[in-house]
C-alpha cells in the first residue's frame, strides 16, 4: 500500500463558482484521493475560501502559488518586490485554506547572470518570504525544465545543492516530467533529498520535447519503477499528478492505484 497522499491540480482560474464546482465535481468522482493541490492564479476573496473550504473539506490541501509572468531573481527590484507582494498575499490565503504547503517559482533570470548572482538573489528574496509565512506554512521551490534564450529558467535540479547551501533549510517539490526533459538523474537526487521533498509533481515527457501528458502515454516515465521506488524509500509526502487532460487524469491515477 501506498505511503504517500496522491492528488491532482484544482486549477484556480477564475472566482466564477460554477466553473470551479464542475471541476471538483470532477476531482470528487475520482476514488481514494488524499489532498488536492490548488493552482491560486487569481485573486480570490474571503467568500471563495470559505466556499473552496466547504467545498473541499474531505482532502488535505496544498497550494501551488501563481506563477505567470512572475518572478524574483529579475535584476529589476520593483519587478522582484511586485512578484514578492503577490506571493505575500497567496501565503496569506493559502493559511486561509489550512494548506500544508505552498510550492513557489522563482521565475527567470537574465543569460548575463553568473549562478552565483542568481543564487544570492533568489536566496534573499526567498527567506523573505519564508521570514513572512513565520512557520504558517511549509515553503517549496521547484524544479524547472532547462529552457533558455534571453531568460534563464531557475532553478535546474542539480542546482538546488548549492541554494542547500545557504538556505539550510529549504524545502523542494520536485517536478518528474521537468527532469525528463532535462535527462536528469532524479532518482539519485530524491534518494539523496527524501528528507526535503515534501510534494512531488508527476507527468510523462520526453527528453527535450513535450510534456505534462499522461503515464498511460509513451514517454520517459517507468511508472511503476517509480511507484515501487517511493515505497522503497518511505516516502511519505504528497504526490501531485500534473496531467492537463480529464483522460489522461482517470487513467494515470488507476496505473499509480494498481
């Protein structure tokens, strides 16, 4: 039997009650789930957290916090300091929730960066925001894929070592199919970081194409090597399918289940 809690993303788009309800009308026909991890994109009020805790009442609850077109390792303060205010206010409401935890991306940085102007930069805002939860909530970063042009995605898995190194307490979700695209050996890091690891986002890819679709699919994901290797260890955290499609989301969940 599985140690670990399994779940799926409720993506929070939008305040429009009926939209949401069809989606965790969704969620609630799919058996034996343990937490559903909340994608906060928008600005809810006070009347929709209670609702979503009415609502959602049978699951643990975690947040994945709002990420597009945010960050804070940009070399512009006001953008950081905007990005950090945001994040602030999801902390807020992610407590509101009686979330376990909150997942944060860093965002970008610009190529000139050397990685220990990135590392310094992402460190002071981060315990910033650690400084603000005051042992509210758990903190994770995570993982990204290797993309990069102008702007740097931060941070890659090999590099969270060396972010260990100054925040000695940080926290990880670690995002399979990101590894996948980048052919990282990410069963040696979670070995290595169990301890760490408190959500792990799960969906097939393909080294250097695409992405987030489902462990019933071809792809780079041995899914039940995986499964197996989580009990192995004893992992105990959450494990969170981040799959787009309502097919893909019934039939990976039964290849995890079985």
């Amino acid at each position: 039997m599985n140690k670990f809690s399994l779940g799926v993303f409720l993506d929070v788009f939008t305040n429009d009650k009926i939209e949401l309800q069809s989606k965790i009308d969704f969620i609630k026909s799919i058996p034996n789930l343990g937490h559903i991890e909340i994608l906060l994109e928008v600005d809810i009020p006070p009347e929709t957290i209670n609702w979503l805790n009415e609502q959602l009442s049978g699951y643990q609850i975690i947040v994945h916090g709002p990420f597009m077109c945010l960050g804070f390792i940009s070399v512009h303060d006001q953008i950081n300091q905007t990005s950090l205010d945001i994040y602030k206010k999801s902390i807020d409401k992610s407590i509101n929730l009686q979330a376990k935890l909150i997942t944060i991306h860093a965002g970008k940085h610009p190529f000139y960066l050397d990685s220990q102007q990135v590392i310094e930069l992402f460190s002071k805002n981060f315990n910033e925001l650690v400084n603000y939860a005051n042992n509210q909530i758990i903190l994770t970063i995570e993982n990204m894929p290797r993309k990069s042009d102008a702007q740097v995605h931060f941070p890659l898995l090999d590099g969270l070592d060396n972010i260990a190194q100054i925040i000695t307490n940080i926290n990880y979700t670690i995002d399979i199919g990101h590894c996948l695209e980048n052919g990282e050996d990410y069963y040696k890091f979670i070995q290595e970081n169990k301890n760490r690891i408190k959500n792990i986002h799960l969906h097939n890819a393909i080294k250097n194409g695409k992405s987030h679709f489902g462990l019933q699919l071809p792809g780079g994901l041995d899914t039940k090597k995986f499964v197996n290797f989580l009990n192995e260890i004893d992992y105990q955290g959450f494990l969170t399918l981040e799959v787009l499609t309502n097919e893909d989301k019934v039939k990976s969940i039964k290849l995890i289940q079985n």
